[in-house]
C-alpha cells in the first residue's frame, strides 16, 4: 500500500457546487482528507505538489451507470483497464451496474468486487445488487444479505420486468427497509427495438422503440410508488414525454430522482448515420425535440445527474450489422469533457455544468450509502481528498487508441472535445497524471 503524502495542489480556481465556493486558491491535503482551502497553516509541509495554475479543481466526479464486466471478464483484466479509463476520467466514485456474468445476486460476489476494486486503490465502486434472481423477474433476491454485502441499491440493469406484481413486491419489500430501487423505464414488450421509432428508424427499416415504452413503464412505476412509499432512482431518461411525468412526480412529492447519459444529451437518432453500430444504444438516441427537453430538463434541475452509461464492448461484438451489434459505448474519459461542452454550447452556467456530475450524483447515492449526503461530490475541509483537475485551455480529440478503456467504442469518436482531465486524487493520493500535466 502506498503511503498517503502531504499534497499541496497549487493555483487553481476551485469549484465546489455543494457550498458555492469558486475562488482561485491553493488546496492543502493531508491523511486523505481536505486539511485546509486558501488559508494554509504555515506549518503545513507538502510532499507532494500539484500545479494546477490555470486549471479547475473539482470534487472528483461521481457516475451513476458504469459496466466494470467483473464478475466474469477476470482473465482479461476489466476491472484493472476500466479502473484507468475511470482515474483518466476524473470518476472518483462509481457505481456498476448487477448485470454481469455471473449476476451481482450473491453476497460473495458483491464482496469479491468490492475486494478486488479495494485492492486497485483507484476509484470507490458502489455495486447494485440485483433486483431478481439471475435478473430474471420472478424470484426477488435477498436484499437485506446483499446490503449488508456492500451494494448500495437494487436494479434490474436493462432487464425490463414483464410482471407487474413482481415490481410491487419488490418495491413493498424495499420500502419496508428503507432501500431504493434503481430501474430504467422501459416496457418489457414495446422496448425490444433496436432504435428509436420515428421517420428514420422506417426509412432504414429498423425495429422502433417508441417513446411509450418509457412512458407506460413511468406510469406503471409511479403507481406503484404511490402505493408503497418505495424510493426510486430512474435511469437515463430518454424522451420529453418522459421527461414531463418525471417533474410531475416530483411535484407530487414521490421520492423519485432521475439521470440522464452524455448520449442523449449531445446525440439525436440521425447520429446513426449509415448504420453506425457505434450509435448502437441503450435506451436508443431519439429526436432531436427530446434531446432538446433533456438539456433543459439538467439544466433546471429536473434531472439530477449526468451519467457516462459506461459499456465497455468488444471488437467482434460492435462488428456485426447494425440490429445485430451489442448496444453500449466507453463513457468514462468522455464524462466531464461533455459536461463542459454543454456548458460551452448552451447558457447553463459552469457551476450546474459541475454540479450533474459532482454533488447531484453524489445526492443519489448517498441515501444509498445510508449516510449524510454529500459524502461523495464535494470539495470542503474535513471531506475526503477526492479530487479532479481539469484543464480547460485544451482539447483532444476521441480516438480509439488512445483511451484507457478496453471499450473502444463511442458514437463520439472523431470529436474534438473541449477541456481534459490532466490529475485525479483518491483519498489524497495522486491516481493519475497525465494528459499534459
């Protein structure tokens, strides 16, 4: 184990959304914890320093909707390369998705994850257990054992559930021991297209998705809320439509919050182009009105988080015709450039760009993490040294080989991006340099 050093990070404007502060300062840490904001002791000896002139100090980022494909890819060391991919993204903590082979519905599987990621001493991985038996719809798991394990909420990834009475139960029973449930509204039977219904979909003669496949399964969910008091987290919203059930909900007072992915956010349907399989997605790119209410839907709040839906997918699985392909692309590396390209490209302000990523995040899981929000997603003295430096006065561009991520695929390959992370810390320790830094 690396021993923690005194870390002096120097010059930099940093940005905590929770607290508002946005001040050029140096930032003193010390035993993994933020020592001191500004005004350093005079005492404080670093032995470590961090130049981050010019540069913004962040919390370090919190992504909701990430594959790690372990269980089940050990022989090809996903957790070690999608780990990287994370500290080069700036994603301190992270929570991983149950559907991975075998399922996260085992006690010991959740606690060999965590181990293993515990042992790489890079990013905080928070697992979902699964919501059923081997995701399979019908037998709900033992959540209590699986909580105690370590997994911080129940999902059933993109396996959509056909019985509505199974939902119930499961919402009664995580109700009852105050636990959240984590789904993506889709209908079992309107879901199973390869994209978004619509005027392209027909003209290049894919099967839809219509955007009542999110909405019957918002209402469905809702019901069910209602009727349980269950605490629900809604995973990339997808439509308008959507969209406008969830802020009803809300002003209903159901405890429901919401994410949405970098995908839909700068993406539309007509981003397929000629059978792009790397356009390949879950839920699939929509209109461009959607993506228009989604912007707006993060920018005032409506939706909580920004989230990178990080899929790693391999080679021969992207290589097959469009309908064909595994859906999913690489997020991570990706996460906080697009924050700040929406920033840039529409009148949301840099703080709320940080804030989809940081402290909104951070709100969701810590409720999961039975303790006082804001664990995570903050940049305060006292709070843990989780931190990300980001250098705006750059840009890269995607290209498969040179992300850290065995997924090498991305609808946003060949994209200029503007700003890149160029230092993550963990606890107070230096994960990654780079990137120019």
């Amino acid at each position: 184990m690396n021993t923690l050093k005194n870390v002096l990070i120097k010059g930099g404007r940093v940005i905590d959304p929770d607290s508002g502060l946005d001040e050029i300062a140096d930032v003193a840490l010390a035993h993994g914890t933020v020592a001191a904001i500004k005004n350093i002791a005079d005492d404080f000896i670093s032995e470590q320093i961090v130049d981050a002139t010019g540069c913004l100090v962040l919390p370090g980022l919190v992504d909701l909707a990430v594959r790690l494909r372990e269980p089940g890819h050990e022989h090809a060391h996903m957790l070690e390369s999608e780990m990287a991919a994370a500290m080069a993204g700036g994603v301190t903590s992270l929570v991983c998705q149950p559907d991975t082979d075998p399922v996260l519905d085992e006690p010991g599987l959740v606690e060999m994850l965590r181990f293993r990621a515990e042992k790489l001493q890079q990013a905080r991985v928070y697992p979902l257990g699964a919501l059923t038996r081997n995701l399979g719809g019908e037998t709900l798991t033992e959540m209590v054992e699986l909580t105690e394990a370590g997994c911080v909420a129940f999902s059933q990834a993109e396996v959509a559930l056909s019985n509505t009475q199974v939902l119930q139960r499961a919402f009664q029973y995580a109700s009852t021991f105050g636990y959240a449930v984590w789904l993506r509204p889709q209908d079992y039977y309107l879901g199973k297209g390869v994209a978004a219904s619509g005027p392209l979909a027909t003209r290049m003669g894919l099967s839809g998705v219509p955007v009542m496949a999110e909405t019957i399964a918002l209402h469905t969910i809702f019901e069910l809320m209602r009727a349980t008091g269950a605490r629900v987290h809604l995973c990339r919203i997808s439509s308008a439509a959507g969209l406008e059930l969830v802020r009803q909900a809300k002003k209903d007072g159901l405890h429901v919050t919401c994410d949405v992915s970098i995908n839909s956010l700068h993406l539309t349907d007509a981003d397929i182009g000629y059978f792009d399989s790397r356009a390949r997605l879950n839920p699939p790119l929509r209109q461009q009105r959607d993506r228009a209410a989604l912007r707006a839907g993060l920018a005032d709040g409506s939706i909580d988080a920004l989230v990178s839906d990080h899929t790693p997918v391999a080679e021969d699985a992207k290589a097959l015709p469009f309908a064909e392909s595994e859906p999913g692309a690489t997020g991570l590396e990706l996460l906080l450039s697009l924050a700040y390209k929406w920033h840039l490209d529409s009148d949301v302000n840099l703080a709320r760009a940080i804030d989809v990523v940081t402290r909104g995040p951070a709100n969701v899981l810590g409720a999961g993490l039975g303790s006082r929000q804001g664990r995570t997603g903050h940049l305060q003295v006292g709070g843990l040294a989780d931190i990300c430096v980001f250098n705006t006065h750059t840009s890269w561009t995607v290209q498969a080989d040179t992300l850290r991520s065995q997924g090498k695929h991305t609808p946003f390959s060949g994209y200029d991006l503007p700003g890149r992370v160029c230092c993550t810390l963990v606890g107070g320790r230096v994960t990654f340099q780079g990137h120019g830094s």
